[in-house]
C-alpha cells in the first residue's frame, strides 16, 4: 500500500480548474484513443496520416478545453447553439433522447467532414466524440445527478486519508496503459441515424461496466490500495477502448465508403436484423428500472432481459410453446423479456432507419398456463398490432410497420385469466431494415 501522490496531486489542481465537476479523465483519455486507434484498419490509419497522432494526444480532450483552446472549441459546439461553449452533455450522460441528438450531431460532423475528405475537421469531431464515450464510461460519471459522490459518500462514509477530498478526480486519475490487441472494431451501421443510435446502446454497455468499478475504486482509495484503484480503472478504460474503436471504425467507413457498397458487406448485411432484447427501454431511465416502473403482477419486479423470474424469485429460461409442423411445440429463446401487466417497455428508435418490428409474444409455457394477456404494439401512441394470447395457446408472431414511427412501445394488459399466471414473453423482438 503506497501513498498515492499524482492522485491527490490531480484532485488540487482540479480544484484550480474552471469547472472540476464535469473534468473528467485527462491521461486516460488519450490511453483509450491511443488504444482505440492502434486497432484502425491499415487503410484507415493511412487516410488519417498526421491527424491519428493528434487525435490520441489532442484532440479526445477538445471538449475539456474550450475555454483554452479557442481554435479548437468549435469541434465541440453546436451550430445553432452559439452561445454553448461548454455541452456538458459531451460528459455527463443526460436521458437517452437528448444523448442521442447529441451523438448523432457529432457523428454527423464528422462523416460529413470526411466525406468531403476533410480530414483534419473530420478528426477533431472524432475526437469530440472519444471524449464523450470516454467521459460516460468512467467510473466517476457513473451515479446519475451525484458527479462528486456527495450522496455516495453518506452510504459509504470516507476514511480518514479521504475525509474532505472531493472523491470525482481521485476515483478516475491515474497514468493508464491501455491496450485492446486482440479487438476488432465493429461496424456500428451503414448510415449516421443508424451507427449514432447504435452507439449510443454500446455506451450503455460502458455506463453499466463502469459503474461495476466506482465502489471499487472507492474503497481502495479509502485504505490507499494504489493497485486496485487502476485495476478497476483500466476494467473500466478498456472497455472504454473498444468502443471507441467501434465508433472511429465506422465514422471512417461511413464517410469514405458508398452506402450500397457498406450495405452489400459482410458486416452490413449483418446490421439488416438488430434484436432488442438486452437494450434499455426508456422506463430503465438513467439505465437502471426505478421502482415507479415495477407491477404487481405476475409477481412484484421489473422488466427482465433474457430470463422470466419464477414467482419473482427463480431465474428460469424463457420458453414458450410455438406452431410448427407437427404442431405446437416448446422452444427456449435466448433473445426475450419477461415483463409484468399494465406496464409498458419503450424504446427509442433512429429516425428513417428500421421498417419493421417483429416479435413472438406469448405465456411461458409452463407458468403460464392459465394466464390470459393482452400484447399490444404502439408506435408514437397509436396502436399497431395486438394480440389475446392464452397460456394454453401457442406465442402468437406479432409485426408492425415502422415507418416514420421514432418510439416503439411495447405494453402488456392482463385479459381475465389468473393474474398470478401471467407470465409474459416477447421473444425475439426484432427490428428490420428493408
Ligand atoms: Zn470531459
């Protein structure tokens, strides 16, 4: 156990600095963009040139430094928003809409930029953009509303060596190596609504690994356990790091490649399908379902990804009885949530992007036998397909057409069976692109 120096170090210059609250990792961020970048295709490294280096060592921190970097701030304002030098919402994550325009408008840039083979604009905007997926997935902008743990701090009361320290800077600074050697980054999509909104859903994934590190972090900062700190800090920037390759992979690809051309590959072929199963509905607001949303019914819970709770207490796996040939059949689904009676799932979609949504909505097989329940599919509030399903009846395939639609909502309404029966599944729901 050593003292840790650079760390309380960062934490009295943060002190100094115009707004601490939302500074977040300075050496990390060009750790995971360095780390980012080294996974780049070949072809890819070569048409950024002298720009790759300055986007690791530069750019990823432009949000950061708006009020110094004057030539640069404009990479990371908005242009009908002149007067917003400082987007806090390029650190700290707000709800999904709002983080979506702002991800959609930056990814825009900078495609736009290099579809017009502007490079050097192209990777300041993309540097804006590792800022943001870096400051989301760090472990002190994980708890919504308490950036500097003053709420925390009252469940997890400071040790002495912390007691009046701000814990923001500590629980994220540190000198990080970070390297993701095996990773190959993913296309995200083949149009910008698409790969924005795409990786908005894989910063969530961020969000949640980091916020498996802040505890962590604290408690080690607590007893001075230099070596846990950075062990959970690089959990945390690694994962980081792969997303960040996703993201530069695909802007590069959607603004120097055809759309037919993405559309026709391999991995664009893959996007045409995308399960929804594992992705936060809006009612999951900050990403975790807040006790407004649970029902009573079948049991007392929330909605579940890929299990149905037995009596809200047994993860069992979801199955449900399905037509076939031979007739009706039982089949497990991987891809599936379970969810209650008089509660609906939301989810936000990318504008002019999916054309339909399909689903299997049915009564697990064995705990909803004599359950009755009402699956109903809205687009924007309007109806678009709904079905009675008894638990003695197979699921029913259940698709609607998306477009124009930029909510979908999916909402389940007990029928007059036994309540404590209903236990229902929309299993792979599904969006498609034409
Ligand atoms: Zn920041």
């Amino acid at each position: 156990m050593r003292p840790l120096p650079r760390l309380f170090l960062t934490a009295s210059v943060a002190i100094l600095a115009p707004l601490p609250s939302a500074l977040a990792w300075s050496q990390p961020h060009q750790a995971i963009t360095r780390a980012a970048l080294e996974r780049l295709p070949a072809a890819q490294k070569a048409l950024l040139g002298e720009e790759l280096a300055l986007l690791g060592d530069d750019y990823c921190l432009i949000p950061d430094h708006v009020f110094t970097d004057r030539a640069n701030a404009k990479f990371a304002m908005v242009d009908d928003k002149p007067k917003e030098i400082y987007r806090l919402n390029l650190h700290l994550p707000a709800q999904q809409p709002e983080n979506l325009e702002t991800i959609r408008y930056f990814l825009g840039k900078a495609v736009a930029a290099a579809q017009s083979q502007n490079i050097k604009d192209a990777a300041r905007y993309m540097g804006t953009i590792c800022h943001q997926i870096e400051d989301y997935g760090s472990p002190s902008h994980t708890m919504p509303g308490d950036n500097m743990f003053t709420l925390l701090q009252q469940f997890l009361p400071p040790s002495e060596v912390m007691r009046d320290k701000l814990l923001h800077s500590p629980v994220e600074s540190g000198e990080l190596t970070v390297a993701i050697p095996d990773y190959t980054p993913k296309l995200l999509g083949t149009t910008v609504n698409e790969a924005a909104w795409k990786l908005m859903h894989r910063i969530h994934e961020g969000i949640i690994n980091a916020r498996s590190t802040t505890i962590p972090i604290i408690q080690a900062l607590y007893i001075e356990d230099a070596k846990t700190v950075e062990r959970h800090q690089l959990k945390a920037a690694t994962f980081d790091a792969k997303i960040v390759a996703d993201a530069l992979y695909t802007i590069l690809c959607i603004g120097t490649r055809t759309p037919a051309d993405l559309e026709e590959s391999p991995e664009g072929i893959a996007l045409k399908n995308t399960p929804i199963a594992a992705y936060y509905p809006l009612e999951a607001a900050s990403l975790y379902f807040p006790q407004t949303q649970f029902f009573s019914s079948p049991h007392w819970g929330h909605a579940r990804s890929g299990v149905v709770l037995a009596e809200g207490k047994q993860a069992l796996p979801l199955k449900l009885q399905v037509d076939s040939k031979t007739g009706p059949k039982e089949q497990e689904f991987s891809e599936g949530i379970s969810a209650g009676m008089g509660r609906s799932l939301t989810f936000l979609l990318p504008a002019g992007v999916y054309s339909r949504f399909t689903v299997l909505a049915g009564l697990h097989s064995e705990l909803g036998a004599k359950g009755k329940v009402e699956f109903t599919l809205s687009g924007d509030g309007k109806p678009l397909a709904t079905a009675v399903v008894s638990g003695t009846e197979p699921a029913h395939a259940l698709e609607c057409d998306l477009s124009g639609v930029s909510e979908l909502q999916l909402t389940l309404n007990s029928k007059g069976g036994d309540s404590k029966s209903n236990y229902a599944i929309w299993a792979n729901p599904t969006l498609q692109k034409p």
